[in-house]
C-alpha cells in the first residue's frame, strides 16, 4: 500500500486496527502519523503512545494491547523500531552465510552500546501476535514502525525478511524514497500552499541540492515563504542556510551517478558563486571520509550517523548527518576510497606554483567520472 492509497482510507475512517510502516522516507511517514494523531484527536480525544521495541518485548506489547485502560475506551499505539523484535542472526553464522545475513542484518544491532531490552521474538511470542491479529481489541489502533532500512538497493533483502516476519500483518504501507521528478512535483504543490513562488531553474537546483528530500525541501519552503518575492537561482544560495554547501552536494549526487556533464555544470555553479574551490575540496574529502566511515560502521541512517560521531566527540548538525547519508548511499566503499585518492592528488596539484584552481578541479571530476 502506498502512504496516499493509506490517507485515503484514514480520510474515509477505514483505519487498519494493526499496519505496518515499512522505510526510511521520512515526509510521507510523518503525514500518515499526522492523518492517524488528527483522527484519534476528533473522533475521542485521545493522545498518542509510543513504545520501543528495543526497550519493551513483543510478548509484552501484544499483552499491553489486549488490556483495556480504565481511562478510556481507545487508544493509538506507535512501536518503533519494530524490526528488532526480528529473530537475530548470530555473527560467526553471519560470516559463513551469504550476503544476505551479514552482520548488518542483525536487528538487535543498532550501534548501540547495550543490547536492547526488548530482544528478538520467539516462536511463542509470534504466535501471540498472530493470534491478536484474528482478534484485535477494539477501539485499539496498534502501527508497527520498521523504518530502519531503506526498501530498494543494499536494504531491500532486509526489508523483505521484515515483511516475512510479519506477514501476518494485513495492512503494510510502504514509504519509498521520492525519485527527483517526484519530489519536484510534490516541491511545487507544497509551494503553491505557501504562495513561495520559485523560478524553475531555482526550483531544479534546491531539489538537488536537498538530494529530492521532501522532508528538508518542506522545511526550507517554510523559510521562504518569509521571503515575500519570487526566488531566483541567483538569490537561492543567499536565502537556504548552507546553500553553497548544498551546491557540493549537488556535485557529490552528480558524480555519485558519474554524471560528468551535471558535475561540471554545478562546478561551474560553484565558481560563479565566489566558492573558493581549495575549500570545496576540503568539503569534499571530509564528506568521503565519513561517508566511508558510515558505510564501514554500517549506518544506514542520518540518525545513526549523528549519533555515531557523537558518541566519538565529533560534533555533527542533523542536516550534515542528512548530507553524509546521502553521499553514503550514492557511492560504494571502493568509490569511496578512489574518490579520497583523487582529492589528495587535487589537492597537491593546487598547491602546485602558480595552478589554475578550476582546471584542476575539473580534472578531478573527469577522473572521478570516468
């Protein structure tokens, strides 16, 4: 099921008394949470709850559902992390298995320093929730949170044992990254909302410097509605926070596709923005570098990645995690390391007597591209 055919039933009152989310888009997953809060609210009055599974087991969750409050007759139940209740699989099988069941895959492992609470289902516990899903309480609205994998790509092998898992669950809603064209689209209805009137080159250009990220593209609407003018390509990088940061995000999703002739353009977007690029080479190696560090650390998401510096003293702002999963996503672990190859040799070719900066720079993007 998709996030607009599952407002849709929201809308109707048709509301699932069990689903399942299943992704890591956060924009769309955020408006279903919204549509069910907003539904509860005028139909009893009542506020949301939230359990993590990492914290509490399934059998007791399942246990939770089936008491009834003395307080009032509904209730709306989010359970995060709902992929940990998953069985685990052990890191010495992991190391002989296949691919597949690598040690990434193990749902009790998400960096964290304490193994959860909550631990992997047995097969008692598993029949419970399969027996509640014959017979749900009434008036108990239960949505299950899987949202720590991505659905296509490296995840989707993962996803698909989440959904094995719980198959019982009849309602399953899939939140898929957008795709640009998609999130141009959704950019533009979003924009009309606001009354933010952006030319189509600066339309173009925050989509992919915000790596066709509803969410953030949502936020940074909301600024500009403040703006009062139509935005120009010129005036965005003065308006969005870090825009010329995210003009070298727009290079690394450029030359993550190797797309040279999109990477030399937003190159040269860069220099007619004043960009020093010696600096915008720093920019680049330092976002290799943790990407390379996420891939190796297996983080999949930006949470994980902020709070994997964190936790080593390296401070980091959500939007940075945002652009290092990003970046992690578009290039594999050898490309990575080539990438960090080609920007010493940059790097040493500009400190060279008398270089020309974008000459230079220019051949690093060929390369890369190549």
């Amino acid at each position: 099921m998709t996030p607009a055919q599952f407002l849709a039933k929201v809308k109707k009152g048709d509301i699932p008394p069990v689903s399942l989310f299943v992704g890591q888009e956060g924009y769309n997953r955020r408006r279903c949470r919204d549509a069910l809060i907003s539904a509860a609210a005028t139909s009893s009055g009542i506020e949301p709850e939230t359990i993590d599974a990492r914290e509490t087991a399934l059998a007791s969750i399942v246990d939770d559902m089936r008491s009834m409050s003395l307080f009032a007759s509904e209730r709306l139940v989010f359970v995060t992390n709902a992929e940990v209740a998953m069985p685990r699989v052990s890191r010495t099988a992991a190391s002989s298995a296949s691919d597949d069941d690598d040690p990434g895959d193990v749902p009790g492992d998400l960096n964290d320093a304490a193994p959860p609470k909550g631990g992997s289902a047995s097969t008692g516990e598993i029949a419970l929730l399969e027996a509640y899903l014959k017979s749900p309480t009434p008036g108990v609205t239960l949505v299950l949170e899987a949202t720590r994998w991505d659905l296509d790509g490296e995840d989707k092998a993962k996803n698909e044992r989440v959904r094995k898992f719980y198959a019982a669950v009849p309602e399953v809603v899939e939140f898929r990254r957008f795709t640009p064209d998609e999130a141009r689209v959704e950019m533009d209805r979003l924009a009309r909302a606001l009354n933010v009137k952006l030319d189509p080159a600066a339309a173009e250009a925050l989509v992919e410097a915000l790596a066709a990220d509803v969410a953030r593209i949502a936020v940074e609407l909301e600024k500009l509605s403040l703006y009062g003018k139509p935005i120009t390509a010129e005036a965005l990088p003065l308006l969005v926070p870090d825009a010329r940061q995210s003009t070298i995000c727009a290079l690394v999703n450029a030359l993550g596709r190797k797309d040279r002739g999109k990477s030399l353009e937003t190159l040269d977007a860069l220099v007619r923005e004043g960009e020093y690029l010696p600096l915008a080479l720093t920019f680049l190696a330092g976002q290799f570098r943790m990407a390379l560090v996420a891939r190796e650390a297996n983080l999949k998401s930006a949470m994980q990645i902020q709070s994997h510096f964190q936790r080593f003293g390296v401070p980091m702002w959500g939007s940075r995690a945002d652009q290092v999963a990003t970046t992690a996503s578009k290039f594999t672990t050898q490309q990575l390391e080539r990438g960090l190859k080609l920007i010493f040799e940059a790097d040493r070719d500009l400190r060279g007597a008398r270089p020309d900066d974008r000459t230079v720079v220019e051949n690093f993007v060929v390369k890369l591209c190549a």
